[in-house]
C-alpha cells in the first residue's frame, strides 16, 4: 500500500503536536518521559520535532498519559478550526 504524501496541513498539525508535547514535559528530560510512556526515546525526539507528524494513536494516547494530558485537550488544540475535530 503506497501512502499518500502529508498535507502541509498535517505536517503543521505534526509540529503543533510536538510543541505541545515538549511544553507539556517541562523540565523532564525525554528520557524520563520515555521510559514513563513506554514510546521508545527516539520516536519521542522525533514527534517532539516534526519529523513523525502522524504519530500512532496509541503513541501519543501513552505520551499524553505520560505527561498528565487529556487527549481532548490534544484534540481541541490540534483541531484545525477550533471545533474540536481531527481531519483524517
């Protein structure tokens, strides 16, 4: 199965997530989140910078336990009208 390209939409929802994350873990360092998410400290670097902007549901549903996130938050701050819902 080929894999259409990201939408410059999704690649800016994908460094809104980061952001977020990274604001989220403070003065933790990756690792620390890491090992707390059960994400592997690579996948984490690399959704905190861009790089994976469509990251796994459940990798981000462990990272925002992770981080005392409510994915409802997530999901109204990365929604792309403010009305709360994700585009596929």
């Amino acid at each position: 199965m080929v894999r259409p390209p990201l939408t410059p939409a999704e690649r800016e929802r994908g460094r809104r997530l980061g952001a977020l994350l990274r604001e989220a873990r403070g003065t933790r360092t990756p690792a620390e989140v890491s090992a707390a998410s059960g994400v592997s400290l690579e996948a984490l670097r690399k959704i905190e910078t861009g790089r994976v902007p469509t990251p796994a549901f459940f990798t981000v549903a462990a990272l925002a336990q992770a981080l005392g996130i409510p994915l409802d938050r997530l999901t109204a701050e990365l929604a792309p009208s403010g009305d709360g819902a994700l585009t596929a």
